[in-house]
C-alpha cells in the first residue's frame, strides 16, 4: 500500500479549516486578478485592431457602432470565429498572435468588411 502524501494531506487540513469569510475574501481578489487579465488583454487586441486600420471615428460613430465592426472582424472564421466580447482570456491571446502577424506583414483592415450590419 503506498503512502500518503502528507504535505498533500496537510493543505486538505488547511482548505478544510478556511472560514466563509476567508473564502470571500480569496474568491473576490481572484475575481479582481482575472477582471484585470481580460481588461488587459482586450486593450491589447484593440490597440492592435486600432493598429491594423479598425478604429472609432470620432464625433460620427457611437461605441455601439464601433463594436459592431470589431465584432463583424473578430468573428470571421479565420480571426476567431466569434465576436469580441465572448473571447476568453486564452482567445484573446491567440487573436493577438494573429492580428500580430497580419499587422508584420503590411495587412490593413477593411473599413467595412462584407458581412457588415447596414
């Protein structure tokens, strides 16, 4: 029979004796860490959009607008096949290696893409 694994079986103690209060605590910070991660990585990728071509013209187009051609871009099925504010963390970095290398290789984005809302 193999032996436990005492450090493992030390930190189930420890989870084990964590207050209500301590787990609101823990949940809340780690809510806020990765509500940072995505804001980050969102402006990355927008920065990026920005970059390529896409971007909010001022005095004549509402957010709303704006967020309608980021996401008519964003969810071709080459770029990421969804529209932006539904990207995962994970996804948003895997478009930013993408809009990196259309933006090495000289690609401008279309002002308004084909299958634009009109």
């Amino acid at each position: 029979m193999p032996k436990p694994n005492l450090v493992y079986l030390e930190r189930v103690a420890e989870v084990q004796r964590i207050t209500k209060e301590e787990q609101t605590r823990t949940g809340k910070s780690l809510y806020k860490i990765s509500r940072m991660m995505m804001d980050a990585s969102r402006k990355e990728a927008l920065c990026l959009l920005r970059d390529l071509g896409l971007y909010q013209k001022p005095y004549s187009e509402t957010s709303r607008e704006f967020f309608a051609r980021v996401d008519a871009f964003v969810s071709q099925p080459h770029i990421a096949g969804k529209p932006f504010r539904f990207l995962t963390i994970v996804e948003l970095r895997e478009l930013y290696v993408k809009l990196r290398a259309l933006k090495r290789k000289g690609v401008k984005v279309a002002e308004r893409p084909r299958n634009y809302p009109t």
